[in-house]
C-alpha cells in the first residue's frame, strides 16, 4: 500500500483486505462466487466514521461522482 500510495502521490492511508474481514464487517461480502464483494464505496471521516455508503453494482462512475460531491461538501 505504501508504494501504490506514494506513486500516486495519496496523503491518506490505504486498506488491504486480504482476508476479507472487512468486506464481511462492512456487509459487502458474498458466498464465494466469481466476484468476491458487493460494489460499494464508504467516504469515510478522520475520526473513522462513516459518513456515506454509496452502492451500485453497475453504475461505477457513479460512486466516484458521489464520493466527490459528499467530500466537497465537508467543511475543510
């Protein structure tokens, strides 16, 4: 994560699921089938909490547009 993060040049922390413990705690985790996750995208606040759940399983654009319009709105 920190390689991906400083090649892109992101100041904030990057989540690796390997195990997939959060995908299940976040309710994003299906039985085993050929996609693993819902599609969803959580804007989540420094003080870790979540403050938007954005869900499409065909609309990608969608929760990028949405993500930016949430975090836009937030106070600096």
């Amino acid at each position: 994560q920190h390689q991906f993060a400083d090649k892109y040049g992101l100041d904030f922390p990057l989540l690796s699921d390997a195990d997939r413990s959060v995908a299940k705690a976040f309710g994003v985790k299906r039985s085993p089938t050929i996609l693993p996750n819902k599609r969803a995208t959580f804007v989540i606040d420094p003080d870790r909490t979540v403050v938007e759940v954005i869900r499409s399983e065909t609309r990608m654009e969608h929760h990028a547009d949405r993500a930016l319009e949430v975090l836009r709105s937030r106070p600096a």
